[in-house]
C-alpha cells in the first residue's frame, strides 16, 4: 500500500461498483437510488407467458381494460416528439456524434498526475533540467533591470495582498492570491518606461486550450482552461542552442513501472481531435509569454501539492506550445527549426514554482530523438510567514504585523520571467 | 423626597457662595503680589454642566467628551473605530441605481454642485521639468481596439454568458485591460502612473451624516435625530497614488448654483433603513502609503443599458444614471480619504 496514494487507495479500498451489498442488491449509493419516499415504484413484473418462446401472448390491449387470464401488455416506449430543454436525455455514449472507439486520455486543470513531474515529463517526451535557464538568471542579476526601491515596494505589495486590500482582519486566499499575482504583474509593468517592447503584451482570461498528441500508441490530449495568459506580439527567442537540443537525443525519458503513464488522466471516448489554441485567426498577439496559475483554494487539501502543480504547468504549457507549433508549422511531425519557448509561473500566493519549456519536436510518438527541454526552479518562498495581528506575549510585541523571512530573489525571478524577449 | 423640599437659603460654608469663592481663588494670587507664582492653583474642580442629566447642557457636554476621546485616540484606525462602532438605522445609498432624478437627490445627500464641462485647467507649474513627449494618440487608439477586440471577438469562451449579463461579462475584463494597457502607455507622460496601485473590484465604503429629522414613532419619538448615509461601492478598478491630486478649484470658491432642495424625505427616493456595520474603506486599510485616489473606473450592468432605458421611455434617465454614479462613488471615495487623512476636521466641521 506504500506505492499507492489518494486515487489509487481509494480504489482499491473500496470494492467497486460490482461488489453486493445487503440482500443481494447491487451497490449504489443514495444519489442512484433516489430518496425512497418519492422513487417511482418499480413496474410489475412480465407475464410469463413472454418468456415463452414462439408464443404469441394473448393481451388485454384491444379491449381497453383489464381481463382476468389475458396477459398485460407490453407497449413500446412513447416518443413525444418533441424534447423539453429541461429533461432532455443526451444519446448514449455509443451514437454521440463525436464517439471514437480509440480512448483519448484527457489532462484538464484538475488532473493531480500521481507521479506529478516524472509522469508529465514522459507524457511531454521532455528532459528536466533544474533551475532557470542562465539566459533568465542573467536578467535577475543584472542591476538595470532592478526597480527603484525594489525591496520596499515588493514588501508594499505582499502587506497590501495580505493585510491591507480587505475590509477583513486576516483576508483568506481567495482574495489574496489574485490580488498578489496582479499586483507584482503591475510593478513588473512599472518598467515600461525603460523597456517600451512591454506595451506589446496583453493578458487573457478564461482562454480555452485544447491539443491532441500521439505518445507511443496513446492518444493524450490537453484542454481546458486555467488562470491567465500573457500575450505577446513577438515570440520568445529559443534559449538552448542547436548543440544541446541534438544532444537531448541521448536522454532515456524515466519510465515509472508498474504504474501506467495515463493514471489520473481522464479516459473517454467521446472527444474533438481539433487544435484550438484559444484564440481566433489575426489575433494580433498571437504567441503565448507565460502562464499564471493560482492555487486559491483555502483548504489545504484542495490545493494541488507542488509536484502536481508543477506537472499541471508542465503540461498547459506544453499544450500552448504545441498549438502554436502547429499552427505556425503545420500539423506534420517533425523536429522545428525555431523551437517554440513558453513560461510558466505557479503560485499559492507565498511560494512560486517557475517554469520554462522549450519545444524543439513535435515527433512524440516515439521515445527516440530529439526531446523538449524544460527549466524548473521549484517551492521559491517570497516569504515564509504573514503576521495579520501582532504576537504579543506578556505585553510585549515579540512579532510586529508584516512579512517574515522576505526572499527578495523570488521577486527578481519573477521580474526576469517578465522581461525575457522584451530587454 | 421631604429632604429636598427644604432648599438651603444660606450656602453650606462659611462665608461665600461657591462661585464667588472660586472665582476670588483665581483672581486673588494676581492681587497678592509678583512673588507668587504665575500660574493660578485652582483650589477647587471646574464648574462645567452635568455629565448625566437629561439636559441640553449635560448632552453637549457627553458630545465634547466624545469629540475629545475622538481627538485623543492615537492612531487613525481607533479614530475610525470610536465613530462608527454605534450602529443605528440609516438609508443605504446605491450609486447605480434605477431610481428616476436620483442625481438631484445625491446632490442634496452629499452637498455637491454639478456643472457640466470639464474643470478648468490647472495652472502649468513652473518651470516644467523636461519637454514631455508628444500624446501618441494612435498608438492609444490601438490599444484600445486590441483590448476591445479580444475580448469581443478574438477570445473563444467556455459556454455562453449567463442571462442578462452578457455586457458585464465581456465589460468587466475589457475594462481591466484596458485600463492597464493605458496606464502602462501614459506613464511616459506622468511617471506617477507607472508607481501607482491598481485595484480590481475592491470595495469602497463611507459612512456620513448629513441633514435632521423628527423621529416618527418609537420610544424615542418627536426628538431630533440625524440622517445617516453609508455608501458601499465596488468600482472595477481604481487607481491610487501616493501623492494627493492638486486641487481644480481653491477650497472656498463658491459658485452661484445652487444645491437642489427635496421637500419630501429621502425614503420617496426609493431610499431604505437599514441598520448594520458603518464602514469607512477607501480600498485598503489605513496603513497603504497609496491613500490618496487618482481615478476610479465603474461598469454599468446590463440593467442600465441605453437600449433598455430607451425601451422604458426613460431616454432622460441615461445621463442621470451616469451622474448620481459619478457622484456618489466618488464622494464616498474623496471622503474615505479624507477621513484617513484628518479625522478630527471631519469630526468638527460635520458633528461638532
């Protein structure tokens, strides 16, 4: 029991869907039951002289009523005709238009991979590299493209998200986290006085992504919709050079044995193979900067644990490449000339998790070749604690209200993120 | 009681009454001579009214302590707090609303003066530092088409809007966009723009007493008791500085129109009583170095549209709907900052 956590136990746990009951009865919970006072009594049972073979049952049907010693009549299913929009019954699975017999295994935003990185890694044929690209870290270091009163103003923000931006004593995470990740997006923007290319971006929200790729007779697909999306007119310039991407040739992507690359993902058969990136033709900016996702649940165990929260970025961003991949480059497989890079920022309002991927193929169907790249630099804390109310033990103030535990550096990643492709 | 019936003809103490006697304690070093010290010592307490008669004095005077344990309150969250902690039943005042002239009525409710037009514009300061660069009013333009394309046309949602939304779907987030394409676009000509805070959908509150009526019915009927107010607003996004905006017009410039008077109780607005927390909020808490407003920007909902005030008849209402907006969301904003900037002048100017 020590491989299998949350889905997995539960499955096992509990006997299924087949397993009986009490009484011989099939298990179904209360939901498929129905509250007993109002459950439409079960019709009576056939006669059973319909059970005969080649006997044709004399019914009562032609005379209207009831007759003793006729057998009851079977009717066929009335067809009104017409269908109310309220009780409307969706075919089923089998004769909905979209039916394929090839089950498609889908990741939506709520997908918490089981294996998180590794099983994402193999789903994407990419190769993790930890840490940010030393293109990025030069930008975080480089002085000119610090903000005056940096500290300060950053130490502003996360007092305002926290404390400050709400009637309430201590506002919970729902609020503060978009308002966090809005408000260091505004003080990263506060640099377009010196670096005019930022006012060549927009952001989206309620975008909706939807890609299909082959991954060794699996047909994966991403779709859905998750946080927002920074917009640019240009794309990102590829950050690893022609070498390295031809030396991703010798990585073995890691396999997770006995467990199935597809655990978690949800299987149907009803699915649209189309590519949609989320926008229409002549958008004009049409290639995706990074992505924002925000962990806002205030219970804990709604929130995606950072594995699962940095596979879950792993793959939107992967999908947004691809997409845009084929659209640029057409649907063939192939390894691209120009990779596609595309970023990724994840947050649950005090620790980020960044991410840069870089598509060099989008030749996935086989575990040979050319593989994607991607950066991680994961659990960066901006701080590691809040004070709404001040700790006052024996009437002395032994925390003050504010952030403990300040990391500056998380911040200048952010900004860096920001300013890649436009310094 | 039979003890006071008998009233004491002569002052309990030797000598003279207590007023003389006080007002002689304080005359009479003066008289003596240079060597006492200059400072009168009062030998006996102030004469001041009563603290809990049922008088007019002794309610003025539980008025000035209050006042004075307002002024004495250190920080401005404590001042706020003394003020508003009494509830008591007052009209909730909605900036967007249907109700018909309501701009006449909020113009009473909070003393303001509409004039059409712009303000006059400010005096240039001198010298300015650095020749701004020319308005790009393309470049503007097209962000703004961008802003209203994608969310109109480019961007493919998930399902349909829900009913009677459909405006506030797609406004609200062309909107935010738009308001930071434009504040990143502007800030080349006030760089105050790129250092300010901007808030989305941030509650706005403010609380305030203006005007007197009799009480109608109730324990408490036939006295005089005061109209209250509380606006709760929640413009879409907000702009906030740290630096105050600079005045149109000087504080005492008086114009010669004049505030229009309702005859008739606010309730014929429609206007209703309600009693719950007074709450005093500019967008965030006192402690924000960003106190000071710059620009607020509100959506109208779907049931302010002009297609359907037209359809209503009320072609004559869509500009009401715009001002009675405009001027309660923005003095209930102007007052809640002027409330965290100097209580103590609110306090005297409106409840002293």
């Amino acid at each position: 029991m020590a491989l299998a956590s949350g889905p997995a136990r539960r499955a096992l746990a509990r006997p299924g869907r087949l397993g009986l009951g009490g009484c011989g009865a099939p298990r179904r919970g209360a939901y498929e039951w129905g509250v007993r006072s109002t459950r439409k009594p079960e019709p009576p049972p056939r006669d059973r002289v319909y059970e005969i073979p080649g006997l044709e049952p004399i019914t009562y049907a032609g005379k209207m009523h009831f007759m003793p010693g006729l057998a009851r009549p079977v009717f066929p299913p009335w067809d009104p005709g017409w269908t109310h929009p309220k009780f409307r019954r969706l075919p089923p699975i089998h004769e909905q238009p979209l039916y394929k017999d090839q089950a498609c295994y889908v990741f939506h935003q709520r997908c918490r991979l089981l294996e998180g990185v590794k099983q994402a890694l193999w789903l994407t044929k990419a190769k993790l590299i930890e840490g940010l690209p030393k293109k990025v870290l030069g930008l975080v270091e480089d002085p000119r493209n610090h903000i005056e009163n940096q500290d300060e103003r950053v130490l502003n923000v996360i007092s305002h998200a926290r404390l400050w931006h709400s009637t309430e004593d201590i506002p919970k995470r729902e609020t503060y986290c978009p308002v966090i990740v809005d408000s260091l997006i505004q003080l990263c923007k506060s640099q377009i006085l010196k670096h005019p290319s930022l006012a060549k971006r927009i952001c989206a929200q309620n975008y909706r992504l939807s890609t299909t790729w082959n991954r060794e007779s699996l047909l994966l697909q991403v779709r859905g919709s998750s946080g927002a999306r920074l917009n640019a007119k240009d794309p990102l310039p590829p950050i690893a050079s022609r070498e390295e991407v031809e030396a991703t040739k010798n990585h073995v992507l890691e396999t997770f044995y006995p467990i199935s690359p597809t655990i978690d993902l949800q299987e149907c058969n009803v699915y649209d193979v189309e590519d949609d990136t989320g926008f229409r033709e002549g958008y004009p900016y049409p290639y995706p900067h990074t992505l924002y996702f925000l962990e806002t649940a205030n219970l804990r165990p709604h929130r995606f644990q950072p594995d699962q929260l940095r596979a879950k970025m792993i793959l939107f961003a992967f999908g947004n490449a691809l997409a845009q991949a084929r659209l640029l480059y057409g649907n063939d497989t192939k390894v691209l000339e120009q990779p596609v890079v595309v970023q990724s920022v994840g947050t649950d309002g005090r620790v980020f998790q960044f991410l840069v991927l870089q598509l060099n193929t989008t030749d996935l169907a086989s575990n040979e070749g050319v593989k994607n790249l991607v950066w991680v630099d994961s659990d960066q804390l901006l701080y590691q604690h809040f004070w709404c109310l001040p700790v006052v033990k024996k009437k002395v103030v032994v925390e003050p209200v504010g952030p403990t535990g300040f990391q500056p550096e998380t911040f200048r990643k952010f900004l860096a993120l920001y300013l890649h492709g436009a310094v | 009681m039979a003890a006071a019936r008998y009233w004491r003809l002569v002052p309990r103490g030797p000598g003279l009454s207590l007023h003389t006697a006080a007002a002689a304690a304080v005359t009479a070093p003066e008289m003596i001579g240079p060597a006492v010290a200059a400072a009168p010592v009062a030998r006996y307490p102030p004469i001041v009214a009563s603290l809990k008669a049922k008088s007019k004095a002794a309610r003025q005077r539980r008025v000035e302590r209050w006042q004075a344990m307002v002024h004495a309150a250190e920080s401005v969250d404590e001042k706020l707090r003394i003020l508003t902690k009494m509830q008591f039943m007052k009209y909730v005042v909605y900036p967007q609303t249907f109700a018909l002239n309501a701009d006449r009525w909020y113009q009473g409710f909070t003393k303001t003066v509409f004039l059409s037009g712009l303000p006059p514009p400010p005096a240039e300061p001198a010298p300015a530092p650095a020749p701004a660069p020319a308005l790009d009013l393309a470049a503007l333009r097209a962000a703004a088409c961008d802003c209203l394309l994608q969310e109109h046309f480019f961007l493919r949602r998930k399902g349909r809007p829900p009913l009677y939304r459909e405006y506030e779907t797609i406004g609200s987030p062309f909107l935010d966009q738009l308001v930071a394409a434009l504040m990143g676009l502007l800030s080349a000509h006030n760089p105050a723009l790129a250092a300010a805070a901007l808030d989305c959908k941030r509650p706005v509150h403010f609380y305030w007493l203006r005007g007197e009526e009799i009480i109608p019915c109730g324990h408490r009927k036939g006295r005089v008791d005061a109209l209250r107010y509380q606006i709760n607003d929640k413009p879409n996004n907000q702009i906030r500085m740290s630096k105050q905006l600079p005045e149109f017009v000087p504080l005492d410039y008086s114009v010669p129109i004049e505030i229009p008077v309702m005859n008739c109780k606010p309730d014929k607005l429609p206007l209703f009583k309600r009693q719950y927390e007074n709450t005093i909020f500019i967008g965030s808490k006192t402690a924000d170095p960003y106190c000071y407003g710059h620009t607020q920007f509100h959506l109208l909902p779907d049931k302010f549209k002009r297609e359907r005030l037209l359809k209503k008849n009320c072609a004559d209402q869509i500009e009401v709907v715009f001002r009675a907006n405009a001027i309660a969301s923005l003095f209930a904003w102007t007052g809640a900052q002027a409330m965290y900037q100097d209580i103590d002048c609110y306090v005297k100017i409106c409840l002293g």
